[in-house]
C-alpha cells in the first residue's frame, strides 16, 4: 500500500495520468458528435409510455377503480427496498425535489427512488473516498483536524452532488426548450389558422419541432395526450407551464386557459406572443454579443499580447545584437 502511494503521489506518474486524461478527453470531446445519435425516438417511446399511464389513470377513474393497470417502469428492487427502509421518501422526498425532476425530464416513481438513493449514498461515499484518501493514501503533512475537515467537505459535495446535477440537466433541457419555442409558437399559429383543433395543433407541431429540440417535442407529445384524457383542459396547459418552468410558456398556457374559459381569438394571442418570443431571442442575442468584449479582454492580455510583441519585437532586438 505504501508502495503503492509513493508511486500514485511521483511527480512523473501524475503528469503521465494527466496527459492521458486531457488526451483521453480530447479523443472523446472530438468524437462524441459523431457517435451520438438522436434520441428523438427513445424520448417520444417514453413520452407514448407516459401517455399510456395517463390513460389508464383516467379509466380507472372512470370505472370508479375498477380493472386496474399499471403501466409504469419498476424501480430497481435494491433501490426501492434502502428508500422504504430508510424511509427517505418522508424527509428528503420535497415537492421541489420532484418539480424538479419533472422539469429535467424525469418521470415516474423509478426517477425519484433512484434520486432518494443518490442523495443517501453518493454523501457517504465521497465523505468515506475522501477519508480513504487523506489519512492512507496521502496524508500532505495535515494534522488530524484538517483530514476530518476534509472528509466534511466530501460530504457537503456527496449532498449537493444530486441537487446540481439535476440543476445542470434542466438548465439544459430548458434552454433547448427556449430556442425552439419561438418556432413552435410559429407553426401552432399556422395550424390553429388553418382550421386544427388544439389538440390536433399541437399533436403536428409536436412531430415538426422534434429534429430541433426533443424535449419540447416531448412535452407538446405529452399536452396532447392530456388534452385527450383529462376531464379538464386548463389542467394539461398548467402542467405544461409547471413541467417545463419557462415564463414564455406559461405566457402562452395563460392565453389558451383564458382562451378556453372566455373563447377570446385564439390566433392573435399566438401572435402576439410568438412576436415576443423571437423578440425576446433576438435581445438575448445581442447580450451575448455585447458581453464579448469584456469576456475578451483577460484572454487578450494575457495569450494574444505576449505573442504580438514576440514577433514585432524579436526582429528589431536580432538586428540590434546583430550589430554590436
């Protein structure tokens, strides 16, 4: 084990394990786009599962409980049995915990005992990594107070580890969401003018907006399936707006609710909306831009003025040498 220390803490062998990984993470940063494929087809099989299960909800409400189905995925056993054991459900099982996985696309009870587990073990198991690491494998010099300072902070990283991964998730999500809105909103407006209904509105758009974004295809996919099954339409628009947590969207499930309940002209609403959409897109894009140049200037300084005085400077300072 010493051995084994000494030869992971050697200067050599650290630099050789650091340019394997940057040159490991170069090869796969220039080869993922091209072995990744579309997930539009697993995302919309999960989407016809969900709209499965909502039907089978709204027939069993029908027949008063009667001929029960249930068509969700089954959580894994070890998972589900440490969850009931513990009881997780009942102090880290918040409604934000599963708002939250719903926007990052997460559904059904399989995703929230698959994240109850991992807010148990990933603290326990980086607090133990860290421990492991800090009084066996090396200690640096640190007295006892600051390796148990160390294995505190590992499980500080193992609780919040969760939160931000599925932060990072819908901050995705949501910005593939939020490019592909305007369109959208563009090709629901043609449809609705054209004569479709809502459902059948969305069900089309839904099928041409999932090359540009698959989430928003999946849950337009999701909206249609609700508008065919729940007894109330307000309701598909609202959990629209809650799955996707966006402020254009909830904009435009405000207009269909009024919509539905005042029959206001639904196409000039879309309109109106669609105009701030892209409006709102545009200005985006142009904070982008206008946030170039500051963001520019450390790099500058420090990698492109170094370089130009090189070359403007090495000619004249060879010729001065020269001479003398």
């Amino acid at each position: 084990m010493v051995a084994l220390a000494l030869r992971l803490t050697d200067p050599q062998v650290l630099a050789a394990l650091f340019a394997a990984i940057a040159a490991a993470a170069t090869v796969w940063t220039l080869a993922a786009p091209l072995l990744e494929g579309s997930g539009l087809d697993k995302r919309m099989k999960a989407v016809s599962t969900e709209r499965e299960r909502i039907r089978a909800r709204e027939r069993e409400k029908l027949l008063g409980g009667k001929d029960k189905v249930n068509l969700r995925h089954a959580p894994k056993a070890y998972m589900k049995n440490i969850v009931e054991r513990f009881k997780l459900g009942d102090w880290l099982g918040t409604e934000t915990a599963k708002r939250n996985l719903v926007m990052a696309g997460f559904r059904g009870p399989q995703a929230e005992i698959a994240f109850l587990f991992f807010r148990l073990v990933m603290p326990i198991g980086l607090s133990l990594a860290t421990l492991f690491f800090v009084f066996v494998v090396e200690d640096f010099g640190q007295p006892f107070i600051v390796k148990m300072g160390a294995g505190i902070a590992g499980l500080f990283l193992g609780i919040k580890s969760p939160e931000l991964f599925l932060r990072n998730v819908t901050q995705k999500r949501q910005l593939s969401i939020r490019r592909a809105w305007p369109d959208a909103l563009d090709l629901l407006l043609i449809c609705v003018e054209s004569g479709m209904s809502i459902e059948q509105a969305f069900r089309r758009v839904s099928q041409e907006v999932g090359t540009q974004s698959v989430a928003l295809a999946e849950e337009l996919t999701l909206t249609t399936a609700e508008l065919s099954y729940l007894s109330e339409r307000r309701q598909a628009y609202e959990n629209l707006a809650q799955r996707t947590g966006l402020e254009p969207v909830k904009a435009v499930a405000t207009a269909l609710v009024q919509a539905e309940r005042y029959g206001t002209p639904l196409g000039t609403a879309l309109r109106v909306l669609a105009q701030e959409s892209r409006d709102q897109r545009m200005t985006a894009a142009e904070k982008k831009a206008a946030a170039l140049p500051p963001q520019l200037t450390v790099p500058m300084i420090l990698f492109f003025l170094p370089v130009l005085f090189i070359v403007i400077m090495t000619p004249a300072l060879i010729q001065v040498f020269a001479i003398k």
